[in-house]
C-alpha cells in the first residue's frame, strides 16, 4: 500500500517509508504519522493520502522528538477538513436551501468553501426536492445531515490524489450478520429505563413562551402522545430559544428525545469487515438476552510499512426484536 505525500500545491513529492500511522477517520477526524528524524519529508501544510480509500489529510503540525531521534506530523483527516468550513447562508437570507441533483449540491458547496483543489462531487443520480441547512453548520454535518435526509451515506474515495465525495446507500447487515461473542470481543450494555418525556422550551417568556411535550413510549417511539406514566414516566426538559418554529422545536426536541431515551450500548471492534461509515450491524448477548443493532459511526486506521489494521467502531443501540 503506497503512502503518497505531496507539497503543499499538491503536487506529489514520494511515498513514505519507515512510518507509523493512526488515523482517526470520523470520529476525532484527525491523525498521527511517526517516522525517523532521518526519515523527514514533509512539513505543515503537506498532504498524504492512499488512492482506492478514503485514508489521508492534511499536515497541521510538526512535532520534533530529539530523545527518540523521530518526527510527528498531525493534522486533519479529509473528513476533518470538511468540517473546517462553514456553510453560510447566501446574503439576504435566512438559511442555505438547496434543491436538484445531489451531486451538483455537492460540488457548489465544495467550490463555495474554495476546496475544489483537493475535492470533487461524483455523479449521484439522485436528485433533492429541497433541503435547508442549518445556519452556519460546518460543511462535513451539512453533508451528513442532507445524506441522512435522502436516506444515504457520505461516501469519499481518493483517486489519483483527489477526493471523491459522494452519497451512496446505506446497508443493514443486521440480518445478514449477527456478531456474538463467540465471534469477536464486544460489549452490550441493556438500559431498562431512561428519558421518555421531554419538555421542548422555546422562545417567549413566562406563560408566553412556547412548549411543546414529546413522549417516547416502551419501544423508543416518540410522538407527542403520552404513553407511560407514573412511576414508569422519567422526564426532562429541552430549551431552544433559536428555534423559528414550532416544527424546528419539535425536529430538534425529537433529536434530543433520541440520545436521552437511554438506548442499549453495543460496542465492537472488528478488522475482518467491509462496512462503511452509517452501515448498520447487529449482535447479540446471552446473559441480558439481548439482541441490538447499531451504525457504524468510525474507522479508525494503523498503517505501517509491512501492514494495516482496520477496526470499526459502533455509536449507541437500539433493541431488535
């Protein structure tokens, strides 16, 4: 596997030798390359990527270790640097609204934020009725979010030094592979009770400011109809003085609703997987007779000269069956 770095115009200057790479992918959207003081090739502002994957970034920073004669570049992941810009609202108006062809939407919104030398949109062929961003959210969770609303998955792939950013379905391995503990080493946490009643604050002041109550019943659903109640009702309060509103209230309330409902935790690492970042995996556990699915959220990559070792790490559950 060629580890490719460039100047900081991008041009290509060589592959690494005699390094050590973690690479955090989405979660810290960052990552660490250590070689010999004699091994020295890049400086800030170089880039390094692997073609056919979605491994590389940007040098920020470099660390001299005189004691252990190496050197630690850090910096970026391509996710990272997604992040790093901001997507405004277009003068005289409130929010950035888009509609059309997904990958077009892409490819504007790479070119507003003046990344065109590094990415580019692929052909999606699916096309958005209309989406609005948030006000000022970056760009890598604006892409996500408006993947999630046409029910896909932020993909990136680097060819020939360029990363292709595209959407591409997401895949419920679920039923098709059951991770248990006779497989790999995971964890599974079962939650028996959490928030199920929130209390969304909005603008206004005393009487006047406006609530709205969301209730989640036994099986996690949320609606504004209440369901348990007494001892069984846990609730909490949400405050969002932005919301315009009443739908944005609710929209973010049930986002909220969703982290506080107290979901089962599964967590697993695994290198002998394919799945990208939003697939959906399942696993089960005897002891709490638990069975629990989860999307994948981060890749995390250890790369040295002679191997790679890839793990894929699952954000909080939801219970099956």
């Amino acid at each position: 596997m060629d580890v490719i770095y460039t100047d900081r115009n991008l041009n290509d200057e060589g592959c690494l030798h005699h390094y050590n790479i973690d690479l955090d992918i989405a979660n810290e959207k960052n990552f660490e390359i250590t070689v010999g003081i004699k091994n020295n090739v890049m400086r800030g502002g170089y880039w390094w990527y692997v073609n056919d994957t979605e491994y590389g970034g940007v040098v920020d920073s470099v660390k001299v270790i005189t004691e252990n004669n190496e050197i630690r570049y850090s910096g970026r992941s391509f996710r990272g640097v997604l992040m790093s810009k901001i997507i405004e609202p277009p003068s005289g108006a409130a929010y950035r609204i888009v509609s059309g062809d997904a990958g077009n939407i892409i490819q504007d919104l790479i070119n507003l934020c003046g990344l065109s030398a590094v990415f580019a949109a692929e052909r999606i062929g699916y096309t958005v009725k209309t989406f609005r961003f948030d006000r000022y959210i970056d760009l890598y969770s604006g892409l996500v979010k408006l993947g999630k609303a046409i029910g896909m998955n932020l993909y990136l792939i680097v060819k020939n030094g360029i990363v292709h950013v595209s959407y591409v379905p997401l895949v419920d391995y679920s039923d098709r592979i059951e991770y248990n503990q006779n497989d790999i080493n995971f964890t599974i946490e079962k939650t028996y009770r959490g928030v199920n009643h929130l209390i969304c604050l909005g603008k206004g002041e005393l009487q006047d400011r406006t609530v709205v109550h969301l209730y989640a019943d036994a099986n996690g659903y949320i609606s504004t109809s209440q369901r348990l109640y007494g001892i069984e009702e846990y609730v909490s309060t949400y405050e969002n003085t932005s919301a315009e509103s009443d739908e944005d209230l609710v929209s973010g309330g049930t986002e909220r609703l969703q982290e506080l409902i107290g979901a089962d935790a599964f967590a697993v690492t695994s290198s002998d997987t394919e799945q990208h970042i939003g697939d959906i995996i399942g696993g089960y556990e005897s002891v709490t007779d638990s069975y629990v699915i989860s999307s994948i959220t981060n890749i995390i990559v250890k790369l040295d000269d002679d191997t790679v070792d890839i793990s894929y790490s699952v954000g909080d559950a939801t219970r099956k069956g």
